[in-house]
C-alpha cells in the first residue's frame, strides 16, 4: 500500500475532512499506480506545491474552478493555498504517475505561465516524446536524492515503486530540487502553451498583470480596481472568483516570489529585500515568507 501523507511527519490535516497533505518546507515525492475510485480531496487546497508526472493511464485533477485531464506525458502542477482534489478519470484503468510536493523556485514561475489554466493550475500536456524518457529518468534520481543522507555517495536510481522518499537534509533537499527543476524546464520548453483560459475577464487579466509586473508597488483593492476601470467592490468579487483567491492573496503571493528572486539573485539585507518586495515591516515579512516557504529567509538564501 502506497504510504499516505498522513504517514508523513507533521501532516497538515484540512480539519475539514479532507485528505492531509505535507507541511511547507518538506519535499516529498513518490510514485503511485491507482485503480479506478482512487482519490484526494482537500478543500483547503495544500500548503506546498503539488506537482504531476503521468507515466500511463489517466487522471483528473481540479482546483478552484479549473479542471484538467492527465495522460502519459502531461505534467500538471497546482500552486498552493486553492482548494483542490484529483482522481483516477472515470472509465480509464487505472492512473500511474509521479508526484511531488514542495515549495516551488521562484524561477519556475516564469516557465510555467504560459501554461495557465487559472486557479493556479498549469498544465503542460503537450510534452514531445523524445524528451519523456529523460523526464522519467530525473524523477527516479530525485526520488534517490531525496533519499541521500549526506554520508557516502547518494543511492543509485532505481526503478519505481509505492515507497515514499521525504528530503530531510538541505543537500538532499536541494539535489531533488535540482532534479525537479530539469524536469520542468524539459517539459515547458519544447511543448505548445495552452490557449488563455476561456472566459477569464480581460480587467482581471490585466489586474493579474500589474500584480506581476511591480509585485512591490503600493498596491490596493482601489488602486488595482482604478487601474481596469471598476469599482473595488465588483472588482474585487470578480477577481475572487475567477481567480480562487482575493486580490491581496494574489498581491502577497507575487510579493513572497518576488522576494525569493532577490533573495536568491542578490546579496541585498533581508530588509531590503522586504521593503522592496512591498513588506513595510520586516517583522511581517518575515512570518509570511516562512509560512510560505517553510524557513526565514535568511536560511532561504543560505540553502541557495
């Protein structure tokens, strides 16, 4: 039997009756084969990203209001924070896949947007072929590597199986990250973005664009809702639901990455960094950033 999060140290249970899932700052990873009725529902969405490698058969996944299918070759990633689930598709066999959760690199953001399906799905189902293999080949050395207890050499890469590997050293930690992030930039590069997502209004596209562009800025529900020509009451009901979270979730998330960026591209102080990321109080800044990211960011930068 597949070793469940719940098995995993410090599970976040939803306290809602969903399933748990692993706190921030672990990465965790494994490979599962389910049968038909298989499933996970967690209606407070997890605190980690959760990432999805299909190898054969199909899954479903959704999160907020955005759903996707998974076959062989599709990686599907869910940010954290949104109400999500995912299951074996109704009718196929069964669903094998890798999956990982852990707090994603600031860097991979920007391969990922293409692929926006909204609700903070990214879904990349058009990865060519010839890169599936190696794509395979870099889970099995993330799942060795998270493995690795710093002593020796790390164990060789093995064929799949229903065994969990959880990184608890920052090497091991970062030598999966290493992985992991080979094998979202195979996949992002050489596939076909999806088209926009259908329906998604232009002024919260355009909203979500100024978040992006200056996450640092003074931003407000006014200020943004000024800025694509509605008022901050309908505008801040429509951004929240087509988008699965508020505007100011949306702004201290953009903030949070951004932060990460300068934390791990510059040797600017912590402080400067807050303040430059949008963070009046360093103090502030520096409980969300570990509620995000599992660690101060201090330790963040020091890891990288």
């Amino acid at each position: 039997m597949p070793v469940r999060a719940v098995g995993l140290p410090g599970s976040a249970d939803s306290g809602t009756g969903g399933d748990p899932a692993p706190p921030p700052g672990l990465v965790v990873l494994g490979h599962f084969d389910q049968p038909p009725g298989y499933g996970v529902s967690r209606p407070h969405g997890s605190a980690s990203w959760l990432f999805t490698w299909t190898t054969a058969g199909r899954g479903r996944l959704w999160q907020g209001d955005a759903r996707t299918a998974a076959g062989a070759g599709d990686l599907v990633v869910l940010a954290p924070g949104v109400p999500h689930g995912y299951t074996v598709e109704p009718g196929a066999r069964h669903w094998r896949f890798w999956w990982a959760h852990c707090q994603a690199r600031a860097s991979w953001a920007t391969w990922l947007r293409p692929y926006d399906r909204g609700d903070g799905v990214y879904a990349v189902t058009s990865t060519p072929a010839g890169v599936h293999e190696r794509v395979e080949a870099a889970f099995r050395r993330m799942h060795a590597d998270a493995r690795w207890t710093g002593t020796g050499a790390p164990p060789a890469p093995a064929g799949p199986d229903d065994q969990v590997a959880v990184a608890h050293g920052s090497a091991a930690r970062e030598l999966a990250l290493s992985a992991l992030e080979e094998i979202v930039l195979l996949t992002t590069a050489g596939s076909r973005p999806a088209a926009p997502r259908p329906g998604l209004d232009p002024r919260i596209r355009r909203a979500r664009e100024l978040i992006d562009a200056d996450p640092g800025a003074p931003h407000t529900v006014r200020s943004l809702a000024e800025g694509v020509a509605l008022s901050p009451s309908r505008f801040a009901h429509l951004f929240s639901r087509q988008l699965g979270q508020s505007p100011m979730r949306a702004l201290r998330e953009a903030r949070l990455r951004h932060a990460a960026r300068l934390l791990e591209g510059t040797d600017l102080p912590v402080e400067r960094v807050a303040a430059a990321s949008g963070f009046a109080s360093p103090f502030h800044f520096n409980r969300v950033f570990r509620e995000r990211y599992g660690i101060p960011p201090g330790a963040y930068r020091a890891q990288r």
